[in-house]
C-alpha cells in the first residue's frame, strides 16, 4: 500500500556558523579606594604606621591591600616575620600610586586655595629612618612645631621633582653618589653589646678574641667576603674566626632588627655608624672596640631637589641635618 505524501514542510540542513570576531576583553579600571592605604604601606612597609597616618585600623588597611592584590592578579607584599617588604609588581604599582597621589594632592590644595602647612617630604632607608632620622627629628619638630614632615622610608629608587620630594638620604658606593649631593659621613662598623651581655662572658676589659664565645646577631642576606661581614671584622682585629666556640648566632632581616637585637642582650651586633652612636650615649649599649671601626666603602649623602632646595623650610631642614652630622663628629 502507498505510503500518503507527507505535508510537512522540508528541514533546511543547518548551514555552518558565520565565524564572529573575537570579544575584546574589557580593561577593568583598578578601584582607587585602597591605593591610598597601598602607598602609605609601601612608603613605610609597615601596615601599622600607615593605618596610624590615615586614622585607620591596621586590619582596615590589610583588607584594602588584600582587595587590591585581588583586582590587579598580584601579590603586592611580601610578608615575612616582623618585616615588609614590596614585591616586583608592588615596586611599579608604587611607583606609579606615589607619583599620582602627589600630584593630585598638589591640584587639590590649589583648588582649595587655602594657605597649607609647610610640608616637607624626606626619603631614606628603613634603618636610617628607624634608629636615626625619627629619633633625632624629635628636637627639630619642638623647635618648628608648624612644620609638617613627611617620611618616605624605603630603597626604592625616586625622581625627587617628579615624586614631590624634598630631601633624600641614600647610602651608596661614593661613584655612585649624585654629582650635587652632599657629602655627610663614610660609613664603618664596629662591635656592640650589653654592659650585662659582656659582664656575663668576661670582664669590663674584653678583648676581641672573646666575641668568640659569645652569640653574634648577624644580617641573613649578607656575604661572607661582604665588606661589613664579621669575618671581615675579625679579619681587621686579627682574630681568627675559625676558633669560634659553639655560640649561636641570631639572623635577621635588617641592621635596625641587628641593633635592636643587641640592645636586648640578645648577642653582639655589628652595628653601622651612625647607628650606635646615640644607644652608646645612653647606656643602652657599649661599643668596647671603638678604635677597630670598619669601613665598609659605603657612605651616606643627602641629596636635595633642584625645585624646592630654597624653600625657607627646606632649607632649615637641610642646614639641620648637616649640623647633627657635624655635632657628631662626621662629615668634612
């Protein structure tokens, strides 16, 4: 029997897809929220000083940087045991926060058009910062309590106009200091302990061969051949390391943690100049070899911005500082 014609209408045969062109993924705008916070942290590497400077609670300012590192796909810090320390992305993010949140801070006081305080912005190491520069800064803001000042305390390299800063101390190999910077002291370094430390492993006259016997705090990242090394020092005060008896030693991450180690009793550091110098005053530490002082061959400058150097302020700092240096003995 004959099948009856069918009525459905014919299924077209699926033709093959029109390629379309790619989506473009969309850039998506960093949220400017925490680069405040980041740069305040990355100028300190310490999330405690910045949420002080912001008025902001230190886990308020971990979850912005936390928030942050989520946006830009990067961790921004490394965080190790009591320190800080900015990663290779955190190193051009800050770069890049600094120089913007400067500049607009410059445009918005003259948009406001108000009178602000003098502010001047210093740059230097962590350890310079820590155990020299705040403490000796107490005297210069009693004296110019109408003075704002700003610490920038890191390594990183900076364009002093581009980034609005004013003065920076940096140690450096001498042909590698600036042609206009000057010159504030050649750095050495020396033994320092306790007065109970030494009084515990011999006499109030020691002699360099019993550091030997004693625990020695040294910097984790150094070289035995560096030039600030204790091999180098025992070297200088003709005293064979290899007659070490079985004390300890304590590693750290920076010469501020070394010093501030020593003056715990923790052991003997060897401590930078000018470093020492004030806890030597104080009692808080001894420096019984001062005589055997190392020079590493690296000195400290100061070096001031060709725009702002004869800013009233400014150079009320400068001459201030050039006269601790010279108080102490250091310098030309």
């Amino acid at each position: 029997m004959a099948r009856a014609p069918s009525h459905r209408k014919p299924v077209p045969r699926e033709s093959s897809p029109v390629p379309r062109p790619p989506v473009r993924a969309k850039r998506r705008p960093v949220g400017l929220a925490g680069l405040r916070g980041f740069e305040s942290a990355a100028r300190h590497l310490s999330f405690t000083l910045a949420a002080e400077e912001l008025h902001l609670t230190q886990s308020a300012i971990s979850r912005q940087i936390a928030g942050l590192e989520q946006e830009v796909g990067n961790r921004l810090f490394l965080r190790r045991t009591r320190a800080l320390a900015l990663t290779p992305a955190g190193e051009q993010l800050y770069r890049a926060a600094r120089e913007g949140i400067v500049a607009i801070d410059r445009v918005v006081d003259r948009i406001r058009g108000v009178a602000s305080v003098p502010r001047i912005v210093v740059t230097t190491y962590q350890s310079f910062a820590s155990l020299w520069l705040v403490p000796h800064l107490a005297s210069f803001q009693r004296a110019h309590p109408e003075l704002e000042i700003r610490i920038d305390a890191s390594d990183h390299m900076v364009d002093l106009e581009r980034e609005g800063v004013d003065i920076a101390l940096r140690r450096c190999r001498p042909e590698r200091a600036p042609a206009d910077s000057i010159f504030l002291l050649d750095e050495d370094v020396t033994p320092v302990l306790t007065a109970e430390l030494q009084k515990r492993f011999g006499s109030e006259a020691i002699a360099p061969l019993d550091l030997l016997q004693m625990p020695l705090i040294d910097i984790d990242s150094r070289m035995p051949n560096d030039p600030n090394s204790w091999e180098s020092w025992f070297e200088l005060a003709g005293v064979d390391p290899g007659q070490r008896g079985k004390a300890g030693m304590l590693f750290v991450g920076y010469s501020d943690q070394s010093i501030h180690a020593a003056a715990r009793g923790q052991g003997v550091a060897l401590a930078q100049s000018p470093f020492y110098s004030d806890l030597v005053c104080t009692g808080q530490l001894v420096a019984p070899f001062s005589s055997k002082r190392l020079l590493t061959g690296y000195r400290i400058v100061l070096v001031e911005n060709s725009r702002t150097r004869n800013r009233p302020e400014v150079k009320m700092l400068r001459d201030w500082l050039l006269e601790q240096f010279r108080a102490a003995g250091f310098g030309t």
